[in-house]
C-alpha cells in the first residue's frame, strides 16, 4: 500500500514541444571568437601579398629577401635547439591528433548544425596558419628575380659545345679531388665525420659562398637527420625543408657522398632560393668553396651527374659512343661508385609509394610556376651558363 504526501506539489503535465525546448536549453551554443577570425584575417592578408609577389618580381625579392628571410631565420633559431627533426615528430604526432580531435568533435560540437560549423570554422583555422607560414617563409621565393641574372650570367648560351665543356671541366674537377677520398669496401666513398660535423663545414663554405655571392642571405642553422630515413626512402626523398618548423632535413640511408650536397641543397631553401635547379647550384657553389675535399668531392660528383644526364639525352651518336667515349674519363672509382648507388637504388626504384610522391611533388611545383620536377635538372644549365662566363 502507498501513502501520498499530501503536502506534495502537484506536478504538471509536459508536451513534448516543452521536452524538445528543454533540451535544446540545455545545448551549449559556441562561437568563432576573434582569435580564430583574426586567422582568416591574416590568411587574406597572406593571399594579397603572394599575388603579388606573382605579377611584381621586384615585390617578390624585396618580400622573400628581407620579412621572409627574418621569419625564415626565427623559426630555424627556435628548432635549432632541438636535436631532432621538429617536423617529423609533428607529422608523426598528426595521424593520432587527428584522431583525438574528431572524438573531441563528436563529443562537443555535433549537437547542431551551428556548433558543427565553429568546429570546421577552427579547422579552416589551423589550415590558414600553414598557408600563412608558407607565404612568410617560402612561397615568394619561387616568384623572385631567377639566380642566373643574380649572377650575371643570363645573357650566356646554352648549347652542345658549352655543355661538353662544362662536362670535362667537371670531369677534370672531380677526377682531381677524388685522390683526397676514402672508399670501403661497397666501392661507396666515405665520409670522414659526423652530421653534426659536416654542418660544421657546411656552415664555413656558406660563410664564403655569402662573401663572395652577396645575394645569398647569411644563416647559421643546422640539418637535421631524418629518423625515419629508411621509409622515406622508398618516397625518392633525400631531403626536405619543412617551411613550417623552418628545419632543413636529410635522408642519411642514402649514400654518403650524397649527403654533404643533399644538405646544402635543403639550407639553400632555408636561406629563399625555392626553385629546385636554383637550390642545387647553390649546393654546388657552396660545396666548392668549402677547404674539405669531402664536400667540395660530393658537390662535384652531384653535378657531374646532371651534366652526364643531360649530355646522355642530348648524344644522338649510335649507341651513344660519343657519350661512352666521355664517360671513360671519369675516374674509375667514381664510376665503380655510381654503379654501387645504381644497386643501392633498385631497393627503392619502383613502388606505389614513389609514384604518388612524385606525383604529389610535380604537382605542386608547376603550380609554384616551375617546370615540375624536371625543374632538378635544370641545374645543367646553370652550370653551363656560369662555366661559360668564368672561359670569357
């Protein structure tokens, strides 16, 4: 049997309409606030500059050599004070903040339509600060006035004598300073010390590349080694500057003689030069100035390989004998060395993973205005072009 209290109030019907306002008065409405709107601000403010930059050359130098070379410098000093790749941990660390993020966004910004869209509203956020870090850092640089008139070598031709010229001074060069290196057994070369050390010699050849070319902008930084270089391997990816943590990285499975001018190749995009043949001659230039044999050896060897190339596509002698006929003066060790990183690169040659790679990297630098990824090779002519002018 049950009592009632007669002292009870009495309790009233409720509709559901009052259950369904109840509950939407219980859902908490969130709200872009200035801090997230300021980004998208600055992201419109970023995307003038970079269109600018686009159609005004001199608006490019004067933005990528000075404001972006100070960010550029900024975010290298902050990394700099790490040993590891800043990057790398970040990408690693992307796939579970992702994941983390959306449980967060199922938990507190699906309840309406209008919470869903704050929380897309701070994605787009985020999205706008790494287009932001891009213009300040790197994306000017591939706008700016090209390296040849820098050096005063743009009036120069370019043709079959010029590059066979270049190619046997290249050959005289390298076949010189490989008596002052050391090869293992794998027929590789051997690099005499460290990373840490090798930027050591980096940094002093940078020095001198800077007094004598006063358009490179002078930065002591460092590389940093890729952890995971093995996988990266199998991307073709021997080294990348990461505009974002302003960090210069390296592949170090590859071979040793690839490193030192790899190296130099990625600290020349940390200094603006963002155009792929304009960054591997100035790894050359800055290879050459060094005092070490090894980086003056591997700057060589490196450039002696895209003139090889471009000499190869370029003889149309039978069976190429007029190319065979150069090719047995290089020195026998370099070439036992390029048939062992011949080997070494079947390992990697062909796989899904570097097809999207190259995919993804040709994609983006036509869009940057470039010819894609054969944009590498242009460094052929860049050599040719300067060893003319330094005959004249």
């Amino acid at each position: 049997m049950k009592f009632k209290n007669p002292f009870s109030k009495k309790e009233e019907p409720v509709t559901e309409a009052e259950k369904l306002e109840a509950t939407e008065e219980d859902i908490p409405v969130y709200h872009l606030s200035w801090f997230w709107r300021s980004l998208y601000i600055a992201a419109g403010v970023s995307l003038v500059i970079y269109i600018l930059t686009i159609f005004f050359t001199p608006i490019a130098d004067f933005f990528n050599f000075g404001i972006a070379t100070a960010v550029r410098a900024l975010l290298s000093y902050v990394t700099y004070l790490f040993p590891f790749s800043v990057a790398e941990i970040l990408l690693l660390l992307l796939i579970p903040a992702i994941i983390v993020a959306m449980i967060h966004a199922f938990r507190k910004y699906c309840d309406t339509w209008h919470n869903v869209r704050v929380f897309v509203g701070k994605v787009g956020g985020i999205i706008m600060v790494i287009f932001c870090l891009f213009v300040f850092t790197l994306g000017t640089g591939y706008r700016t006035t090209e390296l040849d008139v820098r050096l005063g070598i743009e009036d120069e031709t370019v043709d079959a004598e010029g590059l066979l010229d270049t190619l046997n001074a290249a050959i005289s060069d390298v076949n010189e300073t490989v008596n002052e290196v050391e090869f293992g057994k794998d027929n590789f070369s051997v690099m005499p010390y460290s990373i840490d050390e090798m930027n050591v010699l980096l940094m002093e050849a940078y020095d001198r590349a800077c007094d004598k070319y006063g358009f490179i902008p002078r930065l002591h930084s460092r590389v940093k080694p890729v952890m995971l270089s093995e996988p990266m391997s199998y991307t073709h990816i021997t080294g990348v500057y990461t505009f974002f943590t302003g960090e210069s990285n390296i592949n170090v499975v590859f071979p040793d003689y690839t490193i030192p001018f790899t190296a130099a190749h990625e600290l020349a995009h940390q200094r603006g030069f963002a155009r792929e043949d304009e960054a591997n001659f100035i790894a050359y230039l800055v290879c050459i100035e060094s005092d070490d044999p090894y980086i003056r050896y591997s700057g060589q060897v490196r450039i002696l390989e895209y003139l090889l190339d471009s000499h190869y596509s370029a003889d149309t002698s039978e069976n190429h004998e007029e190319y065979m006929e150069i090719y047995r003066t290089v020195d026998p060790r370099i070439q036992r060395e390029q048939v062992a990183y011949y080997n070494f690169y079947q390992k990697y040659a062909n796989n899904v993973v570097a097809d999207i790679s190259g995919a993804v990297n040709d994609t983006f630098l036509k869009s940057q205005g470039t010819e894609g990824t054969v944009s590498y090779g242009l460094v052929t002519e860049l050599a040719v072009k300067y060893h003319k002018s330094l005959r004249d």
